[in-house]
C-alpha cells in the first residue's frame, strides 16, 4: 500500500544515474531527510528531484548541471521518497 512504481520522463536526474525510461520504486512519505531523492509537487509542478535543507530553507536540486535549484515560492508537498531503480535494457 505504501510503495509503487513510477515511468522516468526527463533527465533531471541522469547524474544519480536515474535515466528517461526507467522506472523507480517510490515510498509514500510527507517528509523527507536533506538529500533524499523525492517524488514532489511544487507550486502546481509534479517532478523528482533531491531535497535539500538547511535551516529552514528547502530547496529541490537536479542531478543535472544544465538544471536550476527549485526554490518553493507557493507549496512543496513531498508525496514520497526513492528507494531503488529499475532499468530495463
């Protein structure tokens, strides 16, 4: 009830090595540790990113240098936390 799998669309995550077509194994969680890799909403926006904390500043971060840190101007909800990948070759 608490896992499920979601399809990759994107390479945001390719440095984490989480490539467009492979397909990660998700926990529901609303909270996350700094630098889990989260399944998220942020202000009306679904995506997969690290979440980043310091104090209490909260930030979504791409394991891809051509990508921008997210910095929540509205809502963060995490909707749940990575923990494994599947690649299909």
């Amino acid at each position: 009830e608490s896992t499920y799998i979601l399809k990759v669309d994107g390479d945001s995550m390719i440095d984490a090595h989480i490539a467009p077509g492979d397909l990660v194994v998700a926990e529901k969680r609303n909270k996350a540790k700094d630098g889990e890799i989260v399944i998220a909403e942020v202000d009306g926006e679904w995506t997969m990113k690290y979440f980043r904390e310091r104090g209490s500043k909260v930030w979504l971060e791409a394991a891809n240098a051509k990508y921008e840190d997210i910095y929540p101007t509205e809502s963060l909800n995490i909707a749940a936390v990575v923990r494994g990948v599947v690649r299909k070759f």
